[in-house]
C-alpha cells in the first residue's frame, strides 16, 4: 500500500505551528509495511486542498488527511474530501446527540456552528474522538482510502492507536512483523559499508536504516501469516547483522539508547551519579528524564568552575593549576570525587570545551575526557567531537552513557 499525508492549515505554512502529525504518521504506517511516498501541506484554500486530493488519488491508494475538521468557516476538509469523492455530506444524528452531550457536560452553550461536525460525507465510516469534538471518518472507493483525522495531535494520536492502527492492518491479509538492530558508536555511512552486502541481496526481509541522535537503525521488516513466522524470517539477517556489528548493538527493539540504558541498570539493581562540567547537568537530565530512574539514580553534580570542582570532588588545586580543567587528570580526580561521595556501582564524569568559544590550539573546541568507574575501577577516555555547541554536548552525554554500556 503506497500512502499520501496531507496537512491541513494555514497555521502550518505560516510556521505558526510545526508539522508533527505527518512525522507521526509516518513512523506508525512503516512500522504497517506500507510506503509512505507524499508529505503535502495546503492551508486552508477549498480549491488548491481538492487539487492536491485528486493528485493523491492518482499517485497512491492511501489518503490520510489531518486538520479542518473544526467548527470554523475555514474547516472544509470534510466538504472537500467529499467533493473528491463524488459524494454529499450529510447529517449523522449520532454524532450531533454526542456533541450535545458533550457540551451539556462541560455545563457551556453549544453553538450553531458546532452543529457543522456532525456532517460527514455520504456512506463514510465514523471515527470516535475521545480527547476532542472533531470525529474524524474514513471514505473508500473502488481504488482509494481516504482517512481524515483532526489537527491536534493529542487528539490525532489517540485515534491512530485506538481506531486507525487496527483498521490499517485489516486490509492485509499478512502480518507485517518488524524487528529493529540498534547501534550506537558508528556512523551512518560505516554502519551500511559494513552490511552493504546484505542490502542489496536482500529482498526479504527489506532492510531500511535510519539515522539520529547518534543512534543508528536498522529496520527488518517482512510480511508472514502469523508474528511467529515473520520473526523466523527476521531471524537470519538479523543475527548476521549481530554477529558483525557485536558490541555496538544496544537493542533490538526500543531505539531510545538512554531508555534502554536506564531499564538495563534497572534490571540489575545498579545506583549510578553523574559530576558534570561542559554538559551542565545533561547526561543526570537524561536519564532522570525515564520513568522509574528514582531507583537507580542517586545524585548528580554540576562543577562548572574550578572552585566547585575542588569544593564538591575534591580535585585538587594543584591538578587544576599544572594540567587545567580540561584533562585527564581532573576528569580522573573528579570521578574518583565522585565515588568517594557516592560509592554508586557507575559513576561518571565529563569535563571539556564545548564551544563556540574556549578552545586553543592544544586544547580545541570539541575536547572531551570522560572519567568513569564500575565498581571502582576508573578510567578516562579522550573524545575529539566536532559540531555546534549543543551537538559536541549531546554526543558527550551519549558516548559516556555508552562507554559504561560497553562494560555492564
């Protein structure tokens, strides 16, 4: 099945507000197996929305629509799609009873123009919207589907997993089984070098990789008659994939790396606190940022300057002054600081230039030194990152979570 998502709002083209739906949308239909070929955005012009529906109509099979389904004169996505489709709106009493009772509940006056939501097209199947008063509705002919889903995303969201999912993967008669290889401390060029092979003379299971956060994905997918079956399709590939990457594979199923960090530590009853200078507190945030870190996490400490580094760590004024704030030394000494303090099984500590400003030509912008400890036994490891400031931070607090991965 090949898929369009239209957008629908001037808000959106007007930047007042961003695109989330279709990011969205798109990672709930691959997971589906089924192509995502279109993002299109068109604000709210009756004429240029129906253009881009018939053009969609002839490009893909499946339509899906969010926004205009309010109760303003601007909202006509319903009248569109309708006109698009050949067919006439018509009133659903049980839609206008529902809004009724809505607003009889929330105790305020129900307007004439609500009444405008409880028109749908001719012979469309009603979408229930429990976190809004927009249903949305899905309309089909002998070669699309089109489905229309409200703009909010709380509320698009909601219907997705509640109605649309299920809906989607009755048109299949196959069970679309997706399994994923997770690394971390690879670039995305040599993470394909390294299975280039296996792409191009696999066709099934298809294998997509995908890039971010300095995480890279690779996604298995097939089509099977049961979950059971597509999984042993999978199984193959998916192993060769874990036998060459080895180390640098963090999971085969969630791609958040600090939430996969974090149940891991969890799981085996591991207290880990953190002593940070260039990151400012980014690597306790993320992972205090995953449901249940209260367990593990013990405390955190934020030694920007010199003074808080001696006061809070102990490091010495004599490390500072003869290698400075940026060495192995003072991340050494901070991490040893640290545990001292803490005695948590993982502690870390990262001290380092992130820029823009701050760096020299013995110590550039991007150097990092990682202190960190198991059990006692500490470490430092040199980084050389490069990037804008937010980048050079974000992969200090990555790459020091993954070093302490590396020997759980």
């Amino acid at each position: 099945m090949k898929a369009t998502i239209i957008a629908v709002g001037t808000e959106l083209l007007m930047g007042k507000t961003v695109n989330t739906n279709s990011t969205y949308l798109s990672k709930e239909l691959n997971d589906l197996g089924i192509d995502v070929l279109y993002h299109k955005v068109v604000g709210d012009n009756p004429k240029r929305l129906e253009e881009l529906l018939l053009q969609s109509m002839k490009e893909t099979d499946l339509i899906i629509t969010t926004g205009g389904l309010g109760p303003t004169q601007d909202d006509l996505t319903k009248e569109v799609i309708g006109k698009a489709f050949g067919k006439t709106l018509h009133m659903n009493e049980g839609v206008l009873q529902d809004l009724k009772a809505f607003f009889k509940k929330i105790d305020r006056e129900m307007t004439d123009n609500n009444v405008r939501q409880a028109y749908f097209p001719e012979s469309a199947r009603i979408i229930p919207n429990d976190k809004g008063t927009a249903p949305g509705f899905i309309l089909e002919n002998e070669n699309n589907i089109c489905i229309s889903l409200p703009g909010p995303p709380r509320e698009m969201k909601a219907m997705y997993q509640a109605e649309i999912k299920n809906i989607l993967n009755s048109y299949s008669q196959d069970t679309i089984v997706s399994q994923y290889v997770n690394l971390f401390g690879i670039g995305e060029s040599s993470a394909e070098d390294m299975v280039k092979d296996l792409i191009s003379e696999q066709s099934d299971p298809s294998i997509a990789i995908y890039a971010g956060n300095g995480v890279i994905s690779f996604r298995l997918t097939t089509k099977a008659k049961s979950e059971d079956e597509g999984y042993e399709i999978i199984k193959p590939i998916k192993d060769e994939m874990a036998k060459r990457f080895g180390q640098l594979v963090f999971s085969y199923d969630s791609t958040d790396f600090v939430k996969v960090f974090v149940e891991n530590l969890i799981k085996k009853s591991l207290t880990i606190s953190t002593a940070e200078s260039c990151t400012g507190g980014l690597i306790a945030k993320m992972i205090t940022d995953v449901s249940g870190a209260s367990s593990i996490f013990e405390r955190g400490y934020i030694t920007y300057s010199n003074a808080a580094k001696a006061d809070e760590l102990n490091v010495s004024e004599e490390t500072l002054k003869k290698y400075g704030a940026v060495s192995e030394e003072t991340a050494l000494e901070m991490v040893e600081g640290l545990y001292n303090k803490t005695k948590s099984n993982i502690c870390i500590s990262v001290t380092g230039i992130a820029g823009p400003n701050g760096g020299s030509k013995e110590k550039p912008v991007g150097l990092v030194y990682v202190g960190y400890a198991v059990d006692g036994d500490f470490k430092v490891k040199k980084l050389n990152l490069t990037g804008d400031r937010e980048r050079i931070r974000r992969l200090t607090a990555f790459s020091s979570l993954d070093l302490i991965r590396k020997r759980m």
